[in-house]
C-alpha cells in the first residue's frame, strides 16, 4: 500500500515540473527577446548615424619621374623602395651631347657679340666719313668736268692735225706726180744718147770717127744715165714723202681716235663722280641701314644668348632630382640604358601625405556634408581605428570619368546605383609604425548624424 501511494504522490507531481520549466523557457526566450529587439534597435538607431562602404582605397600623390632629354644612363643612385627627400640626386645621364651643344651655343654668342661691335665701328666709320665723302665728290665731279673741256679741246687739235696731215699727203703726191713726169724725157735721153753712143762706136771701130768723138758720146750716155737715176731718185723719194704723209694721217687719226676715248672716258668720270655725289648724299641712309645692322646684331645676341640657356638649361637635365620626399617606386631603368624624353624611370610616392577615396554609393549622400568626422579601419591593420573627416566630394560620378562612360542614350536603358568618390583626410598623420600606402584597402565610416 505504501507503494501504491508513492506512486499516485509521483504521479501528481510530474505535471507541475514541466510547467515551471516551460514558465521558465518562456521566461528566457521573452528575455532574449527583448535584449536582441532593444539590441536591435540601439544597434539600428546607432547606425543610422553612420554611412559606411568598403568600396575604399588609400590614395596619395605618386610623382612619375622621367628625362626630359634622351640620353644614355651613367649613373643611378637610388634602389626601389628606398626614402628620398627632396632634392636628392636620383639619376645622371651622359652630358657630352649637351655640353657640346652648350660650347656651340657660346660660340655663337661670341660671334654676334663681335659682329654687334663691328656695326658699331661701322656706324662710328660711316658718320665721320660722310662730310669728307660728299666734299670729296663734289670737287672729284668739277675735276671730272674740267678734263672733259680738256680732252674735247685736245681732240679738236688732233682733228686739225688730220687735215695737215692730208695737205701734206696731196702735196707729196703733187711732187710725185712731177718727179714721175720727168722721168719719160730722161728715159727718152738715155736711149737716144745709147743709139749715139752705138752709132759712133760702130763708126770709131770702122775707123771712120775719132777717139774724141767716141768719148763724147760715151760721155753723153753716162750724163743721161746718171739723169735717169737722179729721176728714178727724185721718184722713189717723192712716193716716200706720200707714203710718209699717209702714215702721218693714218698716225693723226688714230691720235684723234685716242682722244675721243679720252673724251668718253672723262665723261664716264664725269658720271662716276656724280655716282660718288650721290653715294655721298646718301650717307644718313647708309647711317640708318649700318644702325639697323646694330639692332640685327643685338636680336641675335639676344637669339644667341637664348640658345646658351636652353644649352645649359638641357645640360641641367642630365641629372635628375627627386622632386618631393617619398619612397622609389616602379624603377625601371638600369645603368647604360639609352632613354628616350618623357620616358617613365621611376615614380615617388608620397606616403607622409595620404588619404582615403571612398565610394558612397550616391543614396548615402544625403546627410553627408564637409567636415563630419570619419572613422577608418585599415584592412592592414584591424585592430587600429584611425581618425578623419570629410574633406570634398568629386563632381562627378565614378563611371563618368572612366574610359568608356555609358551612354544612356543609346539601347536599353537600366539603372544602376552610381557612386561618388569622397575624399577624406586624416586628422594625424601616421606614424612609422603603420605604413600607409597608396592603393591599401580601408572601410571608412561617416558620422552623418
């Protein structure tokens, strides 16, 4: 019997215990209810303050290096990833092309310096012998003329100096004539006194005549020989006189002839002079013409001088300097590398000076303004929050700029949430101990509210 009421005791007790533990889930679940749904609601009221995107990046300034030359690499000073600071020499190049070009260049200037003071000796020269020139030529021109006169009246001698000679030349010819004249009767006497002279020696062979009378015949002969020769003389010696008197003429009229040219050729002075005259008259032009040769001389020295600074300026340009502090980048080149103007050789970045370009989507821009504090989280280093704030918005969405922006006006159109770049700065810059680098990725967090 005690069994039984054992039993029939457990019996009734079962029911209450499960109900309690039932009370008691129900308790805890009500519980944890209640702390996810005001979990919930803090966490939603909480972040409703906050505009966040991991569509974000570290950017800074990254400065490309290259020649502004081509030329051969001597010299490279720097390795990659190495710190630099501004004005540190990174790379030379080959300067014997330009130092060439630079010695050129100064001899050219040397030259238009010289020839700037010969137009000035010029101008000096042309300004103090203009007065003297144009006296000069004035009294080189009534010379000119005064022989003119002469000449013209030397000329006019020599034309009467002709007619003498032909006067002459027709007397020795009238004398000619006579002496020729003479010679038939001396001639005729010869022959008549040879005939004689035969006669009388045929006679005096026969012994008909005397000896006397053969030596007056031949003595007769001989005097009309001796006639004959004194007329064949007197001839030869007249047509002598002609021929004389025709080279007399021949002599006056290349004398007269001669002084024709004189004549031409002091009225060629003449107008040479009058050249001089001119010229000499011109001397304020040829003042201004040697004057404009001065400023000519000066435009090229100053074309000359150019020409050696951009000489120089290029011989600068063979050593190239770091531009900015920053780390060696993308080195690209090695010693004896012939490179060419704009070349990429290395690039610097400046990660003392970075910030963050973040991608909102552009429906979470509406509470979002400049200056509101930002939050960072490096996905190099999560457990480290940095501070910053929002320094501008790009005018512009993401896509717009891209290579190939859409073109909504053309095929079907769908619409696709864009996203504006926002930069945000830094409050701190950050220490040696966290490396912040172009390119790293971050998830900013904006308090709009």
């Amino acid at each position: 019997p005690e069994a039984t009421e054992d039993t029939a005791v457990t019996t009734v007790e079962a029911p209450v215990v499960r109900n309690g533990k039932r009370r008691r889930n129900l308790s805890i679940g009500i519980a944890v209810l209640l702390i996810v749904t005001v979990s919930g609601l803090i966490y939603w009221l909480y972040s409703r303050q906050f505009e966040s995107t991991d569509d974000a990046f570290i950017d800074g300034d990254i400065v490309q290096i290259s020649p502004k030359v081509s030329a051969y690499v001597t010299k490279i000073y720097v390795k990659s990833n190495q710190l630099v600071h501004k004005g540190d020499l990174l790379v030379e190049l080959d300067p014997t092309d330009f130092q060439v070009k630079l010695e050129q260049a100064k001899a050219q200037l040397e030259n238009a310096r010289s020839q700037q003071g010969l137009a000035k000796a010029n101008v000096d020269l042309t300004t103090k012998t203009a007065d003297a020139g144009k006296t000069t030529a004035a009294s080189s021109v009534q010379t000119a003329r005064s022989n003119v006169d002469q000449t013209q009246l030397a000329a006019a001698a020599k034309r009467s100096q002709i007619a003498q000679a032909q006067a002459a030349v027709r007397t020795a010819q009238a004398n000619l004539a006579q002496t020729r004249a003479q010679l038939p009767q001396a001639e005729s006497n010869v022959k008549l006194a040879q005939t004689e002279y035969n006669r009388r020696l045929a006679l005096f062979q026969k012994g008909d005549i005397s000896q006397q009378s053969l030596d007056l015949a031949t003595n007769a002969l001989q005097n009309a020989q001796s006639q004959l020769n004194a007329a064949e003389k007197q001839v030869a010696a007249a047509q002598s006189r002609v021929d004389e008197a025709n080279a007399g003429v021949a002599t006056a009229n290349d004398t007269y002839r001669q002084s024709l040219a004189q004549v031409d050729l002091t009225r060629s002075q003449v107008d040479e002079s009058k050249g001089r005259l001119a010229d000499a008259a011109a001397a304020p032009e040829r003042i201004g013409v040697t004057e404009a040769q001065v400023d000519s001389a000066e435009s090229q020295i100053a074309a000359a001088e150019v020409a050696v600074h951009q000489a120089e300026v290029e011989l600068s340009y063979t050593k190239i300097y770091a531009p900015s502090d920053g780390y060696v980048t993308k080195k690209t080149i090695e010693e004896g590398q012939l490179i060419q103007a704009g070349t990429p050789l290395m690039a610097i970045s400046q990660s003392s000076a970075v910030w963050v370009v973040a991608n909102f989507k552009e429906t979470q821009l509406e509470n979002m303004r400049i200056g509101q504090p930002v939050d960072i989280k490096v996905d190099a280093y999560p457990g480290q929050t940095f501070k910053g704030k929002v320094e501008s918005f790009q005018v512009g969405t993401g896509s717009r700029f891209s290579v190939l922006p859409p073109e909504n006006a053309t095929g079907n159109y769908v619409k696709v949430v864009q996203r504006v770049p926002v930069k945000i700065v830094f409050d701190d810059q950050p220490d040696d101990a966290h490396l912040l680098a172009p390119g790293m990725s971050v998830e900013p967090s904006v308090k709009v509210r």
